[in-house]
C-alpha cells in the first residue's frame, strides 16, 4: 500500500510539473538607435601605405634600415611584423601590416606604421624623416628584395638537380 501512495504522489508530481501556464506577450523591445563610430583618419605622418606583399615590404624595410646611415637598428619580430629602430636619439617601432581588400583597395598592399615603443601614434621630425626615406626607397627595394630570393631558390634547384644527377652517376 505504501508502494501504491509513492507512486501516485510521484505522477502526480509529474503531471502538474507537466502544466505549463501562457506566457504573456511582450512588447517588442525598441530598436536601440545606431552606433557611430568615429573611424582614424586613413593616414598619419607617421605612416603610408604601399601596394606590396606584407612580408616582402617588411624584408626591405630591414634591409634599408641596416643600410641607411644614422640608423640603429635594435631587434626585429617577424610574427609581430615590426622592427625596432633609433634614429637621431629616438627610439621607435616601424611596423608593416596587410590592408584588407576593398572597394578602393584591389591590389594587395601593405601600410608601414612608426609609432612609440609603448604603440602609441609617433609624429616626431626625425620618424617623419626615416619614413619618407623608406616610402621613397621600398619599391625599389622590394624588387631588388624578389630578384635576390628569386636567384637564391633558382641557385638552391640547380645545386640539388646536380646532386641528384651526381648520386645517380655513383649509382651505376
């Protein structure tokens, strides 16, 4: 008997934990008005953009800065796309980043940043200075920058097509 009462109480538990009572209707929420959002200016002094594979715009910089007399050139980090560098007594970060492609953008380019080494925007004479320097020189480089690599790899198959050939000789 015991038995009989758990399991009654036990549907009937069931059965009213079953009832769901209406939900009473909502009014929709208002339409919260648009976000503005104030976009950076496209350009600073303290930056240009060039139209150029990323890694190839930051290869040349690193090859203009160890060249360039006046410059330090302190530490680089590939990952980070940055090179640390000082020039007339000030330190800075110069950094190449990809520009995603858009309706103005078709070709891949690549924007070139100095800023603080804390990352805050830099507008000083001399940074402004190095900048121009590099936005004159980088395409140049960046051609001379591919030919090099271009001449490296077309040297490094040569060297291994003579292997292969010379290991085939000692085969026979």
């Amino acid at each position: 008997m015991p038995r009989k009462l758990a399991c009654l109480c036990l549907l009937a538990l069931l059965v009213t934990g079953c009832r769901t009572s209406p939900v009473p209707d909502e009014p929709p929420p208002e339409a919260a008005p648009p976000i503005e959002v104030a976009l950076p200016p496209p350009f600073t002094p303290g930056e240009f953009m060039i139209e150029a594979d990323k890694l190839d715009t930051w290869n040349a910089v690193g090859q203009i800065a160890v060249r360039t007399p006046g410059v330090e050139y302190e530490g680089r980090a590939q990952m980070l796309d940055l090179y640390t560098l000082r020039y007339r007594g000030m330190s800075f970060l110069v950094q190449t980043k990809s520009v995603l492609l858009s309706d103005s953008i078709k070709r891949t380019t690549t924007r070139v940043t100095a800023t603080t080494l804390d990352g805050k925007p830099i507008d000083s004479e001399p940074v402004t200075e190095l900048l121009v320097l590099l936005q004159g020189e980088l395409a140049a480089e960046i051609e001379r920058v591919r030919a090099t690599q271009a001449a490296e790899a077309k040297a490094k198959a040569l060297k291994a097509k003579k292997a292969k050939q010379a290991k085939k000789k000692r085969k026979k």
